[in-house]
C-alpha cells in the first residue's frame, strides 16, 4: 500500500456515508408515495444478488470497508423490495 499521510480507507468510509444517505433517500421517498408502479422488482432482486456476492468477495480479500459497506446496501435493498410488494400489494 503506499505511504499516504492520511487512512484511505476514510475516503472509503466516505463513499460509503454518501451512498448509503442516497439510497435511504429513494427507500423514504418509495414509502412515503402512494404506488410504486415505476419501481422494478428486478432491481432489487439484481442489487440484493449482487451485494451478496460483493461480500462475500470483500471477505475473501480481507477488506472491511466493504464487507460492512455491502452489508449495509444489501439491507437497504431488502427494506426496498418489502417496500415495493407492500405496495404493490396494497
């Protein structure tokens, strides 16, 4: 790794603030919308899949800013597809 004076994985941590207040965002705004008619389950579905696959990827190499970081979109992306049945079905 090179010699910074500074952790990088601050900018990771970083990163991971940022996204996560986005896609809490989209969660509160789907919630607080009547139907959810434009909301694809698929992408759910496809982000869910992927985010187990990514930690179990940032495991394997030993890095935690992304093991915790795909855990927290893995759950943001669960809470997202309740949501979209609950309205779907509602």
């Amino acid at each position: 790794m090179r010699d910074l004076p500074f952790d990088p994985n601050l900018i990771g941590w970083a990163a991971t603030i940022v996204l996560l207040v986005t896609l809490v965002r989209q969660i509160v705004k789907q919630v607080s919308d009547d139907a959810s008619d434009g909301v694809s389950s698929w992408l759910f579905i496809g982000q869910i899949t992927a985010s187990i696959l990514f930690v179990i990827y940032s495991w394997l190499v030993d890095n935690i800013v992304f093991v915790v970081t795909n855990c927290l979109i893995l759950l943001t992306a669960v809470v997202g597809q309740i949501v979209v049945r609950k309205k779907k079905a509602g």
